[in-house]
C-alpha cells in the first residue's frame, strides 16, 4: 500500500521556522521525485518545492526562493521541507506527492503527481 505521511506542521510566529517531513512506502522512493504543495483556504493548490530522488536536483517556486529548502534521506525514505521566515501568506495546509515522471514533477501540476499524503497544516501568525 501506498503512503506518504505529512507531520511537522504547527503554528508558528512570524518569522520563524518549521521542518515538515513527509515519510513515504509502498513504492519505489528512489524513482520518484517527491513534491511540496500547499494549499490555503479559498486558493487554488500550489506547488512550492520539489525534489528528485534519482539526482538530487531540487526546484522552487519564486515565492519560497531563498527562504525554504527541500532535502531527502533516500535510506528512511523521506523528504524534508525546512521553511524559515516564515510569513502570513505562508500559512497552508501542505501537502507531499510524488510523480515517478522528474521532469514532469518540476512542472508542479497537480494532476499530474500520482501519489498524495493528507496533508499538514501551517499557521503563521502576524
């Protein structure tokens, strides 16, 4: 069975910090690349960052550039998201996938991720 399970998430301060992990089984981690999206009330979902655990090579979107980064440990089969100053707009529910397609994964389109975890949610406050 399939699984990618969200924690990490919480509520934090402006300017502060938070490392979301997303653990993932029940396919092949290291033929995946693995996605953050989030999604916040009454918006469309968006992607964030994304990560290919064939090669490493990572993507952001211009929103989080500079502040979050993206990490894997292909031995516990998960990806981390550290999000530092964090702001208002952050706040979200975050949400991992993963898409055996690396490049198609960059492209950030939802439908196109074929395995998706229930989600974290983050909460800024001002």
């Amino acid at each position: 069975e399939v699984q990618l399970v969200e924690s990490g998430g919480g509520l934090v301060q402006a300017g502060g910090s938070l490392r979301l992990s997303c653990a993932a089984s029940g396919f092949t981690f290291d033929d995946y690349a693995i996605g953050w999206f989030r999604q916040a009330p009454g918006k469309e979902r968006e992607g964030v960052s994304c990560i290919s655990n064939s090669d490493g090579s990572t993507y952001y979107a211009d929103s989080v550039k500079g502040r979050f980064t993206i990490s894997s440990d292909n031995a516990k089969n998960t990806v981390y998201l550290q999000m530092n100053s964090l702001k208002p707009e952050d706040t979200a529910v975050y949400y991992c996938a993963a898409d055996k397609n690396t490049a198609q994964a960059m492209g950030f389109l939802p439908h196109e991720y074929d395995y998706w975890g229930q989600g974290t949610q983050v909460t800024v406050s001002s």
